[in-house]
C-alpha cells in the first residue's frame, strides 16, 4: 500500500508529562533535558516537556527544553484555568515552536463529582481557554479528558466548540483505560465524521493501559482517523502506564501491509531512550517487554535456536539492530587506552566533558581491574552512574563490609560531604541495612527507603550489579541507581544519590545539605 501526507501520525511523547506523573517517577531537571535531547534526535514531533503550573520546578524545565530543542514542537499542559494557560505560554514561548495543551474533563461522572458543573458551563469553559489559549499561541491542543465515557452527542457539541475557538489538534483519551479497541475506532470516525469543522483539525488519540490495551486502542483510533499518537518511552504513565512508543512506531513500522501509515521516528535511539527512562525514573523495563525488553530479541529454546540460525525471519519479525539493540560485544581490557575509551563511548552514544570523561575512564580502569571481561553494557552502566552523579556534593569515598553468619553485620563507611571527609561505623540487619545506616549517621534525614532493587548487568558471578534505591520524604521522591562489581558499594552509591536529589528538591541548589532533608 502506498502511503500519503494525510497517512501520516505525528508522534507526540508524553513522558516528560503523563509519565512522570507515575507515582515515583519524578526526574530532575538535568535528566529531563538528557530525555528530552534524545526524543527530538530521535525525530518526535511534539514533546510534552511538563505541567508548567504544578511547580518551579516544573515550570523550569519546561523553558529549558523549550530553548534545547531543535526540531520537536514543545508542548506543556495546562488545566482550563486562565492561570495555568498564562504560565503555560510563559514557558513555551521559549520554543522555535511551541504549544499549549489544555484540558477539561466532559463526562457526567467527572462533571458531576470532580467539576460539580453543567454540561452548559463545560461548553463555555472550552470556548473561553481555548480562545485565551489562542491569542497566546498558534498552535492549541484541547483535550477532552475522560472522553470514551462521555455521551457522543455531548462530546460532538465539545468538540465543535474547541475548534471553534481555535484548537487546532483535538485529542480525545482514554483517560482510565475502559475502551475496547472496536469502541474507540468508531468513537473517532463518528465525531470526524458529525463535526461539522472537523476538517480543520488533527484528532488525537491519548490511552491508558489499564486493560492492557493502550497500544491496541491507539492504532484503532488511528484507523478511525487520528493522526496525532501520545505515547512514552516504556509505556511509563498514570497506573497502569500510557501506550508504549516503541510499540507503536514498530507496529506501524512492521506492519505497513495492514497499517499503511508512516511515522517520524527513527527507531535507531529507542534502546538509548528506554535505558535512558528507565534509570531517570527508576522503573526497570521488564525482561519481556515488546521491543525494548532484555528477552525481546532472545531465543532460548532449541527449536527456535535452530530456525534462527538457518533463516532469522523463521522466528524474528524485526531484527534487533533496527531499534538499536547492539549485538554483545567484548569492549576493552585493562590495557586498553583513554582514546579507545572515549571512542567507545562515543560508538555508545556518549559525550562527556573532560572532567566526567576522566573520572569514568578511572573507573573503567579499576573495572577493568576487578572484571574478566568489559561488556557494552558495563560501560554503559558506569556513565549513566558518572552522569548521575557528576556535580553531586555527596559522594560515597570507601566502604569495608563485615558480613556473613553470626552478625552483626557492620559496615564501615567514608563519605565525602561537601569536600570534608567523614566516616563512620555502622551496624545492622544485615550488611545492606548496616551499609545505609553508616550513611545515615553522616548525613541524618527522615527519608523512608520505599524500593530497593538489584540487578546484574551482565551474566556471571563477577557481573557489575546495578541498585535501584527510591526515597521518600514530605510527599517527594527520589530515586538513584548506583552500579559496581560489589553490590554494597553500588548500594550505597544509589542510595547517596536518590538523597543528593531530594536534597536538591527540597533544598535547590544545594545538594551537599542533606542534613536538613
Ligand atoms: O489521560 C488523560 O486524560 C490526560 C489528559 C490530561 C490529556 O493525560
Ligand atoms: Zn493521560
């Protein structure tokens, strides 16, 4: 099949926004900026950067991606309140092209419970943002949330009124993931099909995974005539997650002879992306997820095995190095020199400043030292902890463990605070809890260890182990990842960072002054 302009889906990422929305995702401002780099490499067309109202914070990154990105549309949300859309078009005017997304809920539930409005007053909600929405911006997105459960006849009179006013895409989502792929196909080709000027925008579809069918619903929706997808890296999201973006551009991808639509995104940087999310926001992609999942490419069984090595396209319908996926490689030894490193890193995707690069390559050199064979995914797993870290006032310097039967275990930790050196002896329920009670008695906070999670990086008993430590405190959370051949010493690296960042949270700037968190 052959495909037109009018076939194609702008993609719109939404990760920045409805994804860090999931409880404990929250990202800093540094990582929301990295994140935001690679989506408009990769070739999205909208990013929405953030809720420029919900906070400082937020209103900061919204401005700094917006002056970043080279060739996305930046977007940020704002509620059907003259001082969101206001402090909206504050933040997005910083962008080459920027737009504003408002919103207003317009089924009978929200409207009843969550509004307490009529159907009337919703109207003349829509007319009166949209319309101030317009005279800050050309470019306006309405969204009607809770769509698939309002009444068609209602959603028409909305949807008329909104482009009416000036909105130029109209996105109608399954807000709590109800729809059935069949009900929302139809949902858009009805509404296109009754409204009168509907021609005069691009409907969009925005869906949750609560049933499991974000991506089904998605492509459905497109098939009834959207053109605009709002998706995340990694499916991440409210809940249960949004539809997942690598899922959606392969399935277009892979599958033009059904769906003959065409997409922006260069599939190239979806790997990159996805480890990219998942170390900012400390949700760890399951094995088996579509495309982007540690098992996604792998074959284990002997039947599979065999077909694969007689033909690939026996068993595989998408071949791994299109998304980015590098087959395994041995990197580097001991011996190997700082320019091989750095060219490496650059064949990884990575850039570091002199100080980063010099910092990383030591701590390759000591890896190297400690670990038979260097993996891709051991130098990828040093840089992102280098990038992590790097400006952090707080870092741990040595850790000696007392472990094994007969306790109690001790750890025995030295930490550097602001340029002075500290440490401190430490016992515990065993020598992770030792190891996080020696950093507490030198930086002491109330935060609660809300997850705690290891992984190797790679396979093999001298495997590097990456930690995942989330913390919370005064309805803020952090979370850090910490990665070294000794699972104690990437502890406690997480476990300082997740605090390094809610200290900046709390505190701004300051994230040596975890004392006060
Ligand atoms: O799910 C939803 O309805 C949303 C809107 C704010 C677009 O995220
Ligand atoms: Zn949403």
């Amino acid at each position: 099949m052959t495909t037109t302009d009018k076939d194609q889906v702008r993609i719109f990422d939404t990760t920045l926004r409805d994804g860090e929305q999931s409880p404990g995702a929250s990202m800093t401002l540094e990582e929301k900026l990295q994140i935001a780099e690679i989506l408009d490499e990769m070739g999205v067309d909208i990013i929405e950067a953030g809720f420029p109202i919900a906070s400082n914070g937020d209103f900061e990154a919204v401005c700094e991606i917006a002056k970043n990105s080279k060739n996305s549309v930046i977007a940020g949300l704002a509620r059907a309140i003259h001082a969101d859309i206001d402090r909206c078009g504050d933040a997005v005017r910083h962008a080459e092209k920027g737009r504003i997304h408002t919103f207003v809920s317009t089924s009978p539930i929200h409207l009843q419970y969550q509004m307490n409005k009529t159907q009337e007053q919703v109207l003349e909600i829509i007319t009166d943002t949209v319309t101030r929405s317009r005279n800050l911006i050309d470019d306006v997105e309405w969204s009607a949330m809770d769509a698939t459960r309002t009444p068609i006849d209602y959603l028409c009179q909305c949807v008329e009124a909104a482009i009416k006013a000036g909105a130029t895409t109209i996105n109608l989502p399954d807000t709590v993931g109800y729809a059935t792929p069949d009900e929302y196909k139809k949902m858009f080709s009805d509404i296109i099909e009754r409204v009168p000027n509907s021609d005069k925008a691009i409907f969009s579809v925005h869906c949750h995974d609560d049933l499991g069918l974000a991506v089904a619903n998605s492509l459905a929706g497109v098939a009834g005539g959207a053109r605009q997808v709002e998706c995340t890296i990694n499916g991440l999201g409210e809940r249960a997650g949004n539809a997942a973006l690598e899922e959606i551009v392969m399935s277009i991808r892979t599958r033009g002879d059904v769906l003959p639509y065409t997409c922006n995104i260069d599939p190239l940087f979806m790997t990159r992306a996805s480890k990219l999310v998942s170390a900012a926001s400390g949700f760890a992609v399951q094995y088996n997820k579509a495309i982007v999942g540690k098992n996604a490419f792998a074959h284990e069984s002997g039947i599979h095995q065999d077909g694969m090595l007689k033909n690939a396209e026996t068993y595989e319908i998408m071949r791994p190095e299109d998304v980015g996926v590098k087959a395994t490689s041995l990197v580097m030894g001991k011996h190997s020199g700082r320019h091989a490193f750095k060219d490496k890193l650059k064949d990884l995707g990575y850039e570091l400043g002199d100080n980063a690069l010099q910092e990383a390559f030591r701590r390759f050199k000591d890896l190297a030292d400690r670990k038979k064979h260097v993996y891709d995914e051991d130098i990828e797993a040093l840089v992102e902890n280098e990038i992590a870290i790097a400006g952090e006032n707080t870092k741990v310097i040595a850790l000696t463990v007392i472990a094994g039967t007969g306790g109690p275990q001790k750890a025995i930790l030295t930490m550097d605070v602001n340029g002075k050196h500290e440490t401190r002896e430490a016992t515990g329920d065993g020598p992770v809890d030792a190891t996080f009670n020696a950093i507490k008695m030198i930086c002491p906070h109330e935060a609660k260890l809300s997850l705690y999670q290891v992984h190797a990086v790679t396979e093999g008993t001298d495997a590097q182990a990456e930690v995942s430590v989330r913390l919370e405190a005064n309805g803020r959370i952090s979370t850090g990842k910490g990665a070294d051949t000794d699972t104690l010493v990437a502890s406690a690296r997480a476990y300082v960072s997740a605090m390094n960042k809610l200290a900046q949270r709390q505190q701004g700037a300051n994230p040596g002054a975890l004392k006060a968190v």
